[in-house]
C-alpha cells in the first residue's frame, strides 16, 4: 500500500496527465448525454430511477431509457458510450445525485443574482417526508428587472423540531449560504398554524422583531378555506351533515354496479322531464353525472358534490329503493338508514342551506384563485361576499323555506309543524328529547342565522384589518387603467408601514 503511494506512476495526477484528447473528448460526451437527460427530467419533475435497471429489463425507467434513447438517436453518443470502460458510463446513481445537485445549485445562484439585492417575500410551509422527519419548504417571490413577479422554489432544510425558533434559524442558515437577507424581507406567507402566524410566538413575530417591514399575509384563498373548515368542524349540524353526505357518496361510488344504476335513473328521470317539457334539450345540456368524494383542502368539491346531489336527487332516492329490495344484501341496512336519512326534512333543509351559503364562498373562492386577479378586485369581493351571506341573513329565510317546503311536497316528504315545540331525533314519542324551542325557531335560528353568524366571524377574523390596510396601500400604486386607484393618503400611509424603503426620499417630495 505505501508503496503504491509512493510510485509516482499510481497518484492521480499522473492518471489526469496520462489521458489523452481523444479520452476527453469521450468523457465529455458521456458527461454531456447524462446532463442532458438530468435536465429533462428535472425540466419535467419526473423520477430518475426505478424498481428494475438491469440490462435485461424491458424498462430501465426513466434516466437509463432516456440515454439509450440519445444513443439512437446520435450513433456518435451510442459509439462513445457503447465503448467506454464498465465503471466510467457516467450513468451510475451517484453521477445522477450530483448532475442533480449541480443543476439545483445553478438555478438556485441564476435565481439570486435575478433578484439582484432587491427585496423580496418569502412563502413557507412545513412537512414530513416518508422516513418521518420534518422538513420545511421555502418558496420566494419577487420582481425581476423587466418588472415581472416571479415566484421561485428555493429549497427543502430538514428541522429536527417545528417550532417557530427552529424554523426562524434554518430560513436565516438557507439565506445566508445563498447570500440573502432577513432584512430584504417584505412579506411573510405561511398557514394558518400557531407556530407561523401567532402573534405572541409564531415564526411571524420572530421575524418582524428583527425587519418590522415583513408584513404577514395569508392566502386569501386559504383563509377562505378555513373559515369554511371551522365553520364545519363547530358547528353540530353542519358537521352532521357533511357525515351524512359522505356516507351516501361512499355508498354510490364503492359498486360499479350501483354508478351504473344510478346513470340509468338518470336517462329515465331527464326522459320524463323532457317529454313534461319541465327541461330543455340542446347541446351539452342533461348531461349524465356523478357525486364525486368531496377533499377536505378544497371546499369547492364540497359545493360541487351538493349541487350534484341536488339535481340527481330523484335518482339517487330511486337506485337506494331498488337495492333495498334485497333483504339479503349485506348493506341493507346502511341502504335503509341512507334512504330514511335522504327523505327526511332536516336533510333536505341542510342541503339546500349549504348549497346557498356556499354559493356564495364558492363564487369567492374562485375569483381569488385566478391569476390576474388584482388587490383592490380582491378584497371588493371579499367585502361583497361578506353583504351577500348578511343579506342572507336578513331577508334570506322566506325564500329558503319556500324551496325546501317545494322540494318536500314534490318528493312527498314529511314537513314538521313549524309552529310545533321541536323534536330532537326520530326515537319514539316516549323516548324522545323534546325542545322548549319551535321548529321555526330551529330551523331559522338555531341552524340558517347560526351558520351565518359563525360563517361572517371567521370571515371577519380572517380578513382582518391590518391585512386590508396594508393591501390596499399597496394597490394604490397600481398601473391599471393609467393609475385609477393612486391615492395620496394610502401613499403617505405606506410610507409610514415601510419607512426603511423610504429613507432617502424627503417628505416634501412624498
């Protein structure tokens, strides 16, 4: 061993010295056509490697196929990659690791020196990975030198903890080695989680103590989600509801066979209503649907599946009729329980209640989802949805009742006295948990006005005033329609909310 290191024939600078041009050559060929086909598939965010990579396998997966793919394209590439020695094909997966990481370390400088000292804003959230530790993400956002907003992956720093201290030092440790500031910070973008937005702790506050310039700004849309979320997380009725509605999606959508029936009601129900003349044909009307599984991120589905369930009702009713015929199939039971639940007035009065509300926040949710979506068009909607559900609130209840009450006489659906004292359940009259308060008062108070309320208060906690201010300083330099919302009260305010980019300006000039 000491001998070989002494032989200076053996050290690897004499190997270096030793290769030839043409060796070179090749080995830049082979290092080219892998780079190639790490940048593609880092292009396209696709896997580089897969379960079976043998010569014999039939798909080498993706980087392997990929270069044999240059190879048959080029019969230069194939010749040099066909003839080099069995360590030095430059495919190996630690050579995939580091074309990867090198690719990631251009991109990452080519994105620092766009933003070229200027300020920017950072958008963060946190997650584990499949070994189980934690990991925070960090994404900036700012406006390059053609005056285009670009928003940029920086990169993935693993936390041994999540809380808002461990999360404040690994986002200054990732600035730092990529030669950015906590001090360039001009907004903040996290989820609703405490250990991000609180205000007494929260990575936030740890933030704005050192740069009070680095406002915090949440989703418009996310916050919309959460105020639909924790309207139906708390509120009894509503959660109830939604339980309900699940159980009747997982019912329909675990059998094909059951879909099946339920596209066959369909064609009859819309045949009927047709030669009734109740619906019109044309193009792309009456179309065959399903109730699709609502996701719990994206209360846009949730609306979807009840206006679904709200046309196909009829047919829906029919296909648990007809299963329930079978007293031998294993889920009579649950087709029992779901029919009585579908025919009862509280359903359809939830139902119908739902639907309107999230008409509402739908409608919302979508327009603060575009991506031209403007600050001011923003937060004029936010405003209006907030009038709308109050409006609701005010003048809303006789035309929902009317609904419901046509629905129930159509479907011949038992309707409560709402004058009547109100009876918790269907358990029998001796068993019963009678209320010392009406149906109306139920129905109306206790079900439409509360949801509202509690609807218009996460509302109102959410978009919350100092967000709105700061926004709409911000959007009074807007360039739409040649400067329309330029206002010099908002201007002198925003001087006052960032005085550390206003230092050198005079006052007078302002």
């Amino acid at each position: 061993m000491s001998y070989a290191l002494m032989n200076p024939n053996q050290s690897i600078k004499a190997a270096f010295v030793n290769q030839t041009k043409q060796m070179n050559f090749e080995y830049r060929v082979r290092v080219n056509t892998s780079l190639i086909a790490t940048k593609f598939l880092l292009r396209c965010g696709m896997p580089f490697r897969g379960s079976d990579e043998s010569f014999n396998s039939l798909f080498k997966e993706l980087f392997l196929e990929l270069v044999d793919t240059l190879k048959e394209i080029n019969p230069e590439i194939a010749n040099v990659i066909d003839c080099a020695p069995g360590n030095n094909f430059m495919t190996a997966p630690t050579i995939q690791k580091d074309l990867a990481a090198a690719c990631a370390c251009e991109i990452t400088q080519q994105i620092v020196c766009d933003i070229a000292d200027d300020v920017f804003c950072v958008l963060i959230d946190e997650s584990g990975d499949v070994a189980g530790k934690e990991q925070m993400i960090v994404v900036i956002r700012y406006v390059n030198s053609e005056g285009l907003v670009k928003e940029r992956f920086l990169g993935i720093v693993s936390v041994k903890e999540t809380s808002a201290k461990s999360l404040k030092e690994a986002l200054e440790k990732l600035l730092s080695i990529n030669g950015l500031s906590l001090s360039s910070i001009r907004e903040q973008g996290y989820d609703g989680a405490s250990n991000m937005r609180g205000k007494f702790g929260g990575l936030r506050t740890l933030i704005q103590n050192e740069n009070p310039s680095a406002y915090y700004v949440h989703c418009f849309a996310h916050q919309l989600q959460l105020a639909l979320v924790a309207c139906a997380k708390t509120h009894k009725d509503v959660s109830g509801f939604f339980d309900k509605v699940n159980m009747l999606v997982n019912f329909i959508r675990s059998s094909n066979k059951r879909q099946e029936l339920l596209w066959d009601k369909q064609v009859s129900q819309f045949a009927k209503l047709i030669e009734q003349g109740q619906i019109e044909t044309d193009s792309g009307l009456n179309q065959e649907s399903s109730i699709a599984r609502a996701g719990d991120t994206r209360w846009g589905s949730h609306f979807r599946t009840l206006t679904s369930l709200m046309t196909i009702y009829g047919a829906i009713i029919e296909v648990l009729e007809e299963v329930g015929k079978d007293t031998s199939f294993e889920k009579y039971g649950e087709t029992m329980l779901l029919l009585d639940v579908l025919q009862s007035f509280d359903f359809i009065f939830m139902l119908y209640m739902m639907v309107e509300i999230l008409g509402f926040t739908n409608d919302l949710s979508v327009a603060l989802q575009k991506r031209d979506q403007d600050l001011l068009n923003a937060l004029s909607l936010v405003k209006a949805t907030k009038e709308e559900l109050q409006e609701m609130r005010n003048d809303g209840w006789e035309e929902l009742i009317s609904k419901v009450m046509e629905i129930c006489n159509k479907h011949d659906i038992d309707m409560p006295d709402l004058d009547a004292p109100y009876v918790q359940g269907k358990k029998p009259r001796r068993h019963a948990t009678t209320s010392s308060v009406s149906n109306l008062h139920h129905y109306k108070h206790d079900c439409l006005f509360s949801v509202l309320d509690l609807q218009l208060h996460e509302l109102n906690a959410r978009f919350d005033e100092e967000n709105t201010e700061l926004l709409q300083c911000v959007s009074c330099l807007s360039p739409s329609s040649s400067f329309e919302a330029f206002d010099v009260k908002k201007l002198l305010r925003m001087v006052e909310l960032y005085p550390n980019d206003f230092v050198d300006v005079p006052k007078v000039v302002v």
